[in-house]
C-alpha cells in the first residue's frame, strides 16, 4: 500500500512552543498498518480510515499530548475507568470477524509508550466502525459512526473532531483555533492564585463551591477544557490569604462532573462529595473527609455511566431478542442520599435507573442501517456504610 498522507498543522500553540507535528510519522505508520490488515480481510471496509481523522482525534483527545494529565496516552485509549483496554486484552469480552469467522476481541497489549497508545487507540476505532449483525456477518459503520463510538457518545464530541479534520478549526471557550494557518490568539488569564503544578496559560475558568459548614473552606475545579480536562483542589480563604490542601488520592477521571460539601447532621465534619468522569462517559463517586490541612478519602464506588458500550453477545439475542446492546444511568449517574444514625455510622444510598438499549439493524435498498431501542429500564438501589 502506498503511504498515507497526513496534513500538517502549523499553529503550535498560544506561545508558540507546541509541535502538533511532532507524532505525525506514529499516526501514519499505525493508520497503515492497521489499514493494511483489514484491507486484506473479508468484508473490508469500503473507505479505509485517514490518519489526519486519528490527528484530530489525538488533538480533541489530548491536544496531541499536550495536556500533562495524558501522559503517553495521547488516544486516551488505555483510561483504567474505560472499557477500551480491557476489551482489547479480552477481559471484557467482545467480538469481531476476522476471515469470515466471529472471534473474541484479545490481544496482547499495554499503553507504556505514545505509540501503543496511538497503535491500540486506531484498532479501538476500527473496533467501534464495525459491526456484528444479528445473522453473525459484520457490517461497517461510517467513520464519523465510528468516531462517535470511540468517544462520549455525543454529537459535540463528532462536530468538534469532524470541525478539525474537514476545516482546521477548534472552537475554544472564547476564540477560535485556527490549526492550518497561523493565527494570533489573545486568551484571558485568570487572576488566581494556584499551586504551583497548576499552569495558567492553560486554564479557561476556576468554578469554586463553598462549604456551608466552615465559610472558609472551598472546592475549586480548575477548567483547563470544560468537562474535559479539570483538576479538582481544595483550600481555605482567610483574611485574603488562600491556602492549599493535599488530597489523599485526587479523582482518576480526566474531568470533574460536580462537586458539592454535604452537610450531615449531628456531624461537625467538613464532607466533600466528587463525581469524576472520563472522556467515554464513566466514572466514580468520590467522598472527602477534609481535617486540618488534607481532604482524606473515605469512600470511592462507580456511580458515573453515560456511556453506551455496545456489546455483542449470544445472550443478548436470548433476553432481548438483539445482539448488541449496552447499559447506561439515566441523567448519566446514581444519586446519592446520606443519613446518620444515633451512633454517628454515615449510611450512603445511591440510587438510579439503568437504561438498557439494544441496536437494531436493517437492510433499506442493500444499505445497512441501525436504530437504537430501549428494551428495559432497571431500577438501582445500592447501600454502603462508612466506617472510620
């Protein structure tokens, strides 16, 4: 096969100090290579995929690395809180067809490097731009399909990255990143006082909450791409002096979906309650109890899913009459509900339903098409106790 072409970006940055060239090679040698397998396979794809779709990608991702919390993982392939590694190592089981025959999704595979992240992260968008129909052959979606699997599952995510492919433009908070051609940007810079691992030139907003119990004491989400990219911190303003808090074990996921103190009664504690969320969509509930100069974490459960999985399984076809179907909370996670007893035990209740969803697909005039149908809706109803 000849060599892809990938288009080159030329803005590097509001400073000027950021190659967004720089893994271009690794983007079309793993585009290829993977191009190059399905190629050869039955039922190939009728467009193979453009390595400048998987650039964009890797720019909403994690503006191609750019973002220090991504690390090596500029795919956001390998996040422990997603299904994405795991299925490829066929710890979730999920199936594809490989020479006509329906096998279980398994490789060996880690992200220790850029390029596993970006090699696993394009064989993830392969996964999600096919199907299995329910007579066992596979079916292609359209790589914008595809992109929309691979991510959170909303349009925003598809116009953002299909805005960066098609035009080379990336709407930011209050400018628009022109990637083709270089611009000037001017970006607002927030006056606030931030530890010191926290870089300005990369925030767009600071969205405080404040403890009803102890007025001093606030929870600030530091907004370096909203409900993409934020970090949680926790300190006390005191006679115009601001100090900061260690967290015992900060939230995991990439962003912070709210953050609220929780007033218990009959406890004089200072109680921080974080859901936390990942690009696809899942994530956990997280509560602090804040003493002296640390936010201790007391407590830690899944309770964030907006995102619709997909699965294929036989048994799928035998509960709800569809192969591929998958399961989600509605408004995207359980509630919590906190009481205390007369010996001061903290009792958390969440509570939710999990929508299931089944993906039926059709032929209309020899094109595949497929529709999503609510088969059930399951109420959730979890107890726990917190001990100290």
């Amino acid at each position: 096969m000849t060599k892809s072409i990938i288009r080159k970006y030329s803005y590097s940055g509001i400073r000027g100090d950021e190659d967004y060239n720089r893994y271009d090679d690794l983007i079309v040698e793993m585009v290829d290579y993977w191009n190059s397998e399905f190629a050869k396979d039955t039922d190939p794809p009728l467009e193979l995929l453009d390595p400048s779709l998987v650039k964009a990608m890797m720019y909403q991702e994690s503006r191609i690395g750019y973002f220090e919390s991504a690390g090596v993982d500029v795919m956001q392939v390998g996040h422990p809180q997603d299904p994405a590694l795991r299925t490829l190592q066929g710890g979730l089981k999920e199936y594809w067809i490989h020479n006509g025959e329906q096998l279980l999704l398994k490789y060996d595979t880690r992200v220790d490097t850029v390029k596993d992240s970006i090699k696993w992260g394009v064989r993830w968008l392969y996964h999600k731009a096919q199907g299995i129909q329910d007579d066992g052959h596979r079916y292609w979606r359209t790589w914008k399909e595809a992109v929309y699997e691979y991510g959170p599952h909303t349009s925003k995510y598809v116009e953002d990255v299909w805005s960066i492919y098609k035009n080379g433009i990336r709407k930011e908070k209050n400018a628009i990143t022109h990637l083709w051609i270089i611009v000037l940007l001017f970006f607002p810079f927030i006056s606030f006082s931030l530890p010191g691992n926290i870089k300005t030139r990369e925030i767009n907003d600071v969205q405080i909450t404040s403890s009803q119990i102890n007025t001093s004491l606030f929870a600030a989400v530091i907004e370096n791409e909203k409900d993409w990219w934020e970090d949680l911190k926790i300190g006390t303003w005191n006679d115009k002096q601001m100090r900061w808090f260690n967290i015992e074990t900060a939230p995991r996921e990439q962003s912070i979906l709210s953050v609220r103190f929780v007033d218990l009664e009959g406890l004089d504690k200072d109680i921080l309650e974080v859901y936390g969320q990942t690009h696809m969509g899942n994530g956990n509930l997280y509560i602090y109890e804040i003493i002296d100069d640390m936010a201790y974490l007391i407590f830690e459960t899944s309770a964030v899913d907006k995102y619709y999985d997909s699965i294929w399984r036989e048994e799928n076809l035998r509960k709800y009459g569809y192969g591929t179907c998958g399961e989600t909370y509605k408004e995207g996670n359980l509630t919590t509900d906190y009481d205390v007893d007369q010996d001061g035990i903290v009792n958390i209740t969440l509570s939710g339903i999990q929508f299931i969803d089944c993906e039926y697909i059709y032929d209309k005039e020899g094109v595949t098409y497929s529709e999503m149908i609510r088969v059930g809706e399951v109420p959730i109803k979890k107890h726990y106790t917190l001990t100290q």
